[in-house]
C-alpha cells in the first residue's frame, strides 16, 4: 500500500521563479506525485519495534567524561575520531580543499549555534555567536536550516542578511537586508513546498496539546509546516508511554510521519523534503547549482541534519561538520565538540577570509 500525496503548483512559489532540483520519482518544482511506502511509515511508529531503543540512542540523558570512559570506549571513541577529526584541527586542509572556490555556509541552530536548553523557548543563542555569525554572512552566503518555524528562528539570530529555512527546509527566505551575495532575482525568494498542508498540521498540533498534558515535562511546539514534541524534560520511563500517545494521534493522518531528532519526535508532510533538498535548493537559488567552484559547508548535531551530509557527499563538494560530544554513524566528514567550538572555527574562517590588515577595507 502506498500514500501518494500531490504537490500543488501553486504553493511552491510565492514571488520567484527559482525551481527546486528535481525530487526522485521525476516530481521537480512543478505538479507532481511521490509514493512512499505505508508500511515503512507504520514500521516507523513501531514503539514495540525499536523506536524507544531510537528514542535513547540520539538522546542521551548525559553524556560521559573522557576520563570515565572503559577500555573499549576509549578505542570506538578514537576509531571514531580518526574517521571524523576535529574540523579545528583540520582548519588548514579545509582551506587547502576550498581555494579557488565559493564558500557557502549552512548552519543548524540548536545545539550548533545555540545549546540544547531544558526550555527550548529559551535556546537564545550568544551575543559572541551572533556577532560571529553577522561577520561570516559578510564573508560568505549564508543559510540557517532548522526544524523550528523560520519565524522563531530569526527571532532568536535577528540577523536580515541570512538565508532562513525552517520547519526543515519547507519553509525558505532570502535575505531581507541588502548583501552582495543576494542577486537582484532572489530578493523576494520564498520557497513554501508544503502549504496545503498548514490546516492539517495546525488541527494534529490541537490533538497534540490535549493528548500529551499527562506527560510530566513534555511539549508540543507548532513549528509551521511540521510539529516538534519535546520530551528532553520527560522522565525516561515515560517515554515509551509519550510514543504511545504521539503514535496514537498520528495514525489518523497517513499524510504526516512521525519521525525523531535529539529529544524531540516530529510530526511532518510525507513529501520528499528534507534539510538535504533545502541545501540543493539554496545553492541553486544562489547561483551555484551545476558549478564545479561551489564548496558548501553545512555543521549541524541533529539526526535531520545526515539528510544534509548526505547530499554533500554524494555532490562530492564541501563537507559535512557534525556537533556531538559522543561518536554517532554519521554521513558528515569533520566534528565539533560543542556549539563553542563551533564559534571558534567560525572565527577562524573569518579570519581566513578577511586577515588583519585588510579589515581597515571590510564593513561588518
């Protein structure tokens, strides 16, 4: 059995003309049909089958210290590291494999720009970081992708010169503010591939509320085009019971899967949209969709982000920078440790960019 949801013509593009790459199945920008599998959708939203086991591994409740770790801990952790080094400590073999191409930079928000915070109206990122970011975005295109409402996103960067895409990439926005990467047909972009489906996640994410109020700690977020329930706060032995009530309200909607990120489930439309298709579509809004000289760089910590990685390394251009602490399988190339450690190669490649004695001739 399959699920085949159209993709309206209409509301794919609201003021520009840009098309998005081709999704699988031949559905490109225009009208369109994608099947995916009922069964892998309910294999999915098997609790019974894994999916608390899941919910564990891409959350852990704490995370141990370099010192702690056994014998063989130690050796998965350097194994690890050796395929996945230190974007620090490689800087310079970065820098060697972008010469003579552009730059261009995507960034996740949570647990990359800012920390994981029990309250996640309250992942404010800092003044340091923010500053950071507003001197790359002079630097290089820029673009935020994140599974929050693009709305709530900016409210945290409030930077005007980025690229925003929310809601995991179903929700797309230039720059409102004048930059030099911004060409003149993009100052209106906004690139919307899921709008039929605003009523149906608004009347889930009612149900939602409702269903999970006898869950100690959880909670339900409208992130526009997709729903995050967050149970970072939830004792553990309440989880299963949280996926049971999540899974519950679900299976009504065979339009919407239910997937799972770093202490989140999230509720979204089941068209072929990802944080992936988003990097694709950005870089051929900015110009560089067919181009040998384009070196995208995408750092993010979250599950959502391999789809990203993924596409990076199937390109072969740029690489993928993972955020964590502890060895995960992952389609990125580099890590950090933690969101200051991003900041700190951030720096760097402003530095790069614009050394000392040229700043006297670069306006932030």
């Amino acid at each position: 059995m399959s699920i085949t949801v159209a993709v309206s013509n209409s509301s794919i593009f609201a003021t520009t003309a840009q098309k998005p790459p081709p999704a699988p199945g031949g559905c490109g920008g225009g009208g369109g049909y994608i099947s995916i599998s009922r069964t892998k959708i309910l294999k999915d939203l098997d609790v019974n089958g894994g999916w608390i086991e899941s919910m564990r591994a891409s959350s852990p409740t704490h995370v141990k210290s370099l010192s702690s770790l056994s014998a063989a801990d130690d050796h998965h952790h350097n194994s690890w590291t050796l395929h996945h080094p230190s974007a620090l400590d490689m800087f310079d073999q970065i820098i060697e494999a972008s010469k003579g191409k552009q730059i261009v930079m995507f960034l996740d928000y949570d647990g990359t720009l800012s920390p994981i915070v029990e309250d996640p109206d309250k992942a404010f990122m800092s003044e340091p970081m923010r500053k950071t970011v507003k001197k790359l975005a002079s630097c290089f295109p820029t673009a935020i992708v994140s599974g929050r409402c693009r709305d709530k996103v900016y409210g945290f960067i409030q930077l005007s010169e980025l690229y925003y895409a929310g809601s995991h990439g179903m929700d797309i926005k230039g720059p409102t503010k004048s930059s030099k990467f911004k060409k003149a047909d993009n100052k209106s972009l906004l690139f919307q591939p899921a709008s039929e489906f605003l009523p149906m996640i608004d009347e889930v994410y009612q149900k939602l509320v409702e269903k999970i109020k006898s869950t100690p700690g959880a909670k339900v977020e409208n992130n526009k085009f997709c729903i995050s329930v967050h149970f970072r706060c939830v004792d553990e032995k309440q989880w299963n019971n949280l996926a049971q009530e999540v899974k519950s309200v679900v299976k009504d909607y065979p339009k919407l899967r239910l997937t799972q990120g770093r202490k989140v489930l999230e509720i979204r439309p089941t068209i072929k949209w990802d944080k992936g298709k988003a990097l694709e579509f950005l870089l051929e809004a900015l110009g560089y969709a067919n181009c040998s000289d384009v070196f995208p760089i995408y750092i993010g910590d979250d599950r959502t982000d391999e789809d990203a990685f993924k596409v990076l390394r199937e390109r072969d251009q740029g690489f993928g920078i993972l955020v964590s602490k502890v060895p995960k399988d992952t389609h990125a190339s580099y890590s950090l440790r933690e969101p200051s450690e991003v900041m700190q190669f951030l720096q760097r490649l402003v530095q790069w960019k614009r050394p000392p004695l040229l700043r006297r001739h670069c306006r932030v």
